[in-house]
C-alpha cells in the first residue's frame, strides 16, 4: 500500500500566516495556479483512490486532478483540520462528534477537544488501512498530516512534521514500512 499526503495548496489564511481557518475558506490565487500545476505530478503517482478532508480548500485543491483523471474521490469528514496537539502532552481519547453542516455534509463539531481531534486521526488512519493493496492520495491539512505521520510510524516521542502548501509525504505500507519522503513540495 503506497500512501500519499497532500498538505492542500495555499488559501488565505496560509497566506496570511494565520492558524484559524473555517470549513469553507477558498485558495488563493496561487492556491487555484498550483492546484493546476501539480496535475500532471499526481498523474504520475499512479493513483486508485484520492480521499479529502470535506473543507473547501483541500477540495479545490484536488479538483483538477479528479477532473483529468477520473481517479475516485471520497470526501472524509474526518480529514478535516484539528487544532495543534502539543507535543507529548497525555491527552485522554474522546468520541469525534460530527454536525451538518448549512450544506448538508458531516463536519467535525466546533469547537473540538484535544481528544476528539486525535480520535479523529484515528479513524482516519483506520479508512487509509481499509485500502490495503491501493495507492491513495489524502488531501488533507498540517495538523493532521503531522498526527497521522505520528500513528503510522507508531513513533515514541510525538514528531513535527510540518507541511508547505502542495507539500506532499509518501509511505509504503506492507512486510515493511518505508517512509520515502517528507514534505517534498510538488
């Protein structure tokens, strides 16, 4: 199994150098030029499956590629951003609660606990590891990009792994684990 974690393409906030960001924040314009621009790169990976956090920009972000490629999209509410999670702090797990949202799709509840965003991470994890024999790009956001890096490489001490805009991470899941790279931007 060939995972691929796609850090979504620039958006106002990211722009801004800002952390609080709401569901339906748009790109950039740069966000929208490299959201066209890595087209042909994700082409090469060879996808089967492309799962994305509900949240506009990630969306927007894999449009174009879905569009060209015809490669399945499943929206994951629970890819959606979660708040920074200090580093080995003891968090105890909480249930991941969901809402509608004004257009009808799951979104994690506002505001969220430590623990429901990590038990979020979790389900998240578990969705990847039901695409076993897959190649899967997840387009998702820094946060939980860095945790679930951190549960599949069943680290000791919590690691940061940040994320540009189009930053992408590449593992190979089976007998062995290879981590190929981190945040290589496309």
């Amino acid at each position: 199994m060939d995972i691929f974690l796609l850090r979504h393409a620039e958006s106002i906030s990211s722009q801004n150098g800002s952390f609080a960001s709401d569901a339906g924040e748009p790109l950039t314009e740069k966000g929208y030029k490299d959201a066209e621009r890595i087209v042909p790169l994700l082409s090469e990976l060879d996808l089967d499956k492309v799962l994305c956090s509900p949240y506009l920009r990630a969306r927007d972000t894999v449009a174009p590629f879905v569009r060209e490629s015809g490669v399945d999209l499943t929206i994951l509410p629970s890819l959606a951003e979660g708040q920074l999670v200090l580093d080995n702090i003891a968090i105890s797990p909480e249930p991941a609660d969901y809402i509608l949202d004004e257009s009808g799709e799951l979104q994690p509840a506002k505001p969220e606990t430590p623990g429901a965003f990590l038990s979020r991470v979790r389900q998240s994890v578990g969705s990847l590891l039901d695409n076993r024999d897959e190649r899967i790009l997840v387009v998702s956001h820094g946060h939980m990009i860095r945790e679930i890096l951190n549960v599949l490489m069943r680290v000791d001490t919590k690691i940061r792994f940040p994320h540009d805009n189009c930053g992408m991470s590449h593992l190979t899941l089976g007998n062995d684990f290879t981590c190929h790279y981190i945040n290589r931007t496309l």
